[in-house]
C-alpha cells in the first residue's frame, strides 16, 4: 500500500479507538443527576459571581439570579473586579430594582502578584460567604443566566448523590455563522478532552469542570484550600476540580440544560481570543506537548478529507475508502453536538475545517506566550506568573 493509504488507515484507527474507547465522549446524555427527592432540610447556599466589565450581559443573568425559587436561605454576592464601565453601580441598580434573594456588590481592588483576577476576586467573595456559614457555594459567571429552578436542582443533585461538586457545562450563545461553526466544536473538543463519563465515575479516570456554573460544598473548598491554591491557574475551572478531587472530593460534570451563557461571540476574531488565551496553558506552556498536538489534530481531523481528495484524484483506492470512511464516523460523532446546540446536520462535515481553525488558534496561543501576552483578557495579562506569596 501507499504511503497515503497508510495515513488514512491510521486515521480510522484512531477514530475507531475514539469511537468506543474514549468514554463515549460523543454521547450527550450526562444530565443533572435525577434528585432522589426533595432534602429534609435545605442547606444555605451563597452565590458568588466575580464580574469585570459585564454591564453588557449583567441585565439578563443577574436578575435571574436573583429569582431563584430556591426552598432555602440564599443570597448573592457580586464581586466587581476592578470594572471600568460601571459595573458593580449597575449590579446594585438591578438588585434594587428586581428584589428576590439578598445580594451584596463589593470589589476588593487589584489583584495582589500571583493571582489572576478571577480567582482574586473569587477569593474576596468566598471569603465573605463564608462568614454567612452555607453549606454550599455557587460559582457562577456574570455571563451566565439561571432559569428559577437551577439552584434548586443543582443542590438536590448534590446532597441527593453525595456530590462535593456539582458542575454544568452552560449552554453557549448559537447565533451568529462564526458562532454554529465554532462554538459547538469548542465542547465536542472539550468532551473530547475530558469524557464525561470518565469524571463521573466512582473511581473517576478524569477531572475537570465547567467554571460557569460550580456548586461547592463549603466544607471541601475548605478542607482543598481554594481558591488560594489555584490562584495562577489560567483555567480554573479544572484546576479546581482537581484540587476537590485532591482533598477526597466527588466531582460531577455534564451539559446544561437549564443554564445557558448569554455573552455574543459575533466575529470570529472573539472566537478567537477566547480559544488562544488558554489554549497553550492547557499543554502546560510546552513545546513537546504543542507539536504532539498539532500532529494528533493533522491525523485526526485533516487527514481523512486529505486522503479521500487526494486518494480520488490519484487512483488510490485504499486512501480514498479509509478517508473517507475515517471523515464519516468523524462526523458522526458530532452529530449529538450538534443536535444538542439544535443545529442542521449539514455542519458535521465541516468538522476538519474548524479543527483547522482550532489548530491555527492553539499555535497562535503559544506565539503569544513567547512574546510575553500570554493569557490576555480583559485589560490583564497573565504571561508568566510568579509565585504567589504564602498566606
């Protein structure tokens, strides 16, 4: 056989192996564990949403906030993370204005060298909630709205299973062309990355989370010390599962159905950033690891449409039927995604392009490293961060 036919049988082996030996990963059925019934007491629960420059989204997420029909004691806090555009006045306005549960607006300044400014300012407001006393902490972003009932359900689920973490990957905002490309492919990636099935486990085989939606229990964030030891972490939101998972905590994570983010990615340059600033920090700011990468990503998701056009146009039938048989079950394993996010199935195909595109956005996430931008968001750069004082 060909070289090239030897390229397409190995792509379709590894998508073989994917299919069945990856957790199921393509599967998009881990839903919120069904509650086994209503608490005999329900806990306290404090919300914690860290915001910076969010007047744009905060009309639509924090209300339903606040609207929570949760059975018992709650309130939120929102902590204003240095924001240039009004947003803690604005927070204060519509707790004012819509009422329901209690919230708190406080801002705690600058981060201190060695923390990014999320986690900083999650620090500022887990630290007041827990001079509330709860028994859980809900962490959620500004950019994420609540339909009445998540709270509760989120708490059923994690006192009813013995959960430490309870997280929902919320619903990304499918409207624009740049957004049903990408956005859909973004969680394909990360369920990819991280099976579902694999975190959920008893004996789990991955950790991570979704950091738009995290119920905690106090005691464990307690007893994990976070977020103190998270505090450089660029994506928090494994890095926190992990530490849970460290401190002996149970971690739980599928996709939302009652929890969407509501922030517009229009253009494919917001695409953009919100891949590249965190994707080289996931491989751990190592070149050995970026070019494994970009190889696997080739195999992967170029290889079997480059074989089967290039098998068709040479007379290399071998190549052509491997490819595409390789493109097909690659497609087919999106289809549940996409079905998910309820778009057509004609954007399954299309699948190796925006691989190609992730691809590109991962090898622009290491340039941006090395010419010291890093992981750039919202005014703040977090290139090489320096240890963090002890205290």
């Amino acid at each position: 056989m060909s070289p090239l036919a030897w390229i397409a049988i190995a792509a379709l082996a590894v998508w073989g192996w994917l299919l069945l030996g990856q957790g199921f990963f393509w599967r998009t059925d881990q839903r919120l564990p069904a509650p086994a019934g209503a608490p005999a007491r329900w806990p306290g629960v404090v919300v914690v949403v860290p915001a910076r420059d969010e007047a744009e989204v905060l009309p639509l997420s924090l209300p339903s906030l606040l609207a929570q029909d949760y059975p018992g004691r709650a309130e939120v806090i929102l902590v204003d993370d240095g924001s240039s555009d009004g947003t803690g006045r604005l927070a204060a306005e519509l707790g004012a204005c819509h009422g329901g549960l209690p919230l708190t607006v406080v801002s705690p300044g600058e981060p201190e060298p060695g923390w990014t400014g999320k986690l900083w300012a999650l620090r500022h407001g887990m630290a007041l909630a827990r001079a509330r006393g709860p028994e859980f902490l809900l962490l959620t972003d500004a950019d994420i709205a609540h339909e009445p009932d998540s709270l509760r359900l989120l708490v059923e689920a994690a006192t009813g299973h013995r959960l430490d973490l309870v997280s929902q990957m919320a619903r990304l905002r499918v409207a624009s062309g740049w957004e049903r490309l990408v956005v859909p492919a973004f969680v394909y990636f990360f369920c990819q990355l991280y099976p579902f099935r694999w975190i959920n486990r008893r004996r789990p085989l991955a950790t991570a989370a979704a950091g738009g939606c995290v119920l905690l229990r106090a005691e464990t964030a307690e007893r994990a010390g976070v977020p103190t030891a998270i505090r450089q972490a660029v994506i928090d939101d494994v890095s926190l599962a992990r530490a849970v998972r460290r401190a002996g905590g149970r971690v739980w994570l599928g996709l939302a159905e009652r929890v969407d983010s509501i922030r517009p990615y229009p253009r494919l340059a917001d695409l953009w950033r919100m891949v590249s600033r965190s994707a080289y920090a996931q491989l751990r700011h190592n070149p050995l690891l970026l070019a494994g990468t970009v190889a696997g990503l080739a195999l992967v998701y170029l290889a079997p449409p480059g074989t089967l056009v290039a098998g068709l146009l040479s007379g290399d039938a071998a190549a052509a039927w491997a490819g595409g048989l390789a493109w097909a079950v690659m497609a087919g394993t999106y289809l549940p995604m996409l079905r998910y996010y309820r778009q057509p199935p004609w954007l399954a195909p299309l699948l190796p392009f925006t691989a190609l595109l992730y691809l590109l956005m991962t090898v622009d996430s290491a340039v941006q490293h090395y010419r010291g931008r890093g992981a750039a968001w919202k005014g703040r750069t977090y290139a090489r961060p320096e240890a963090a004082p002890d205290r």
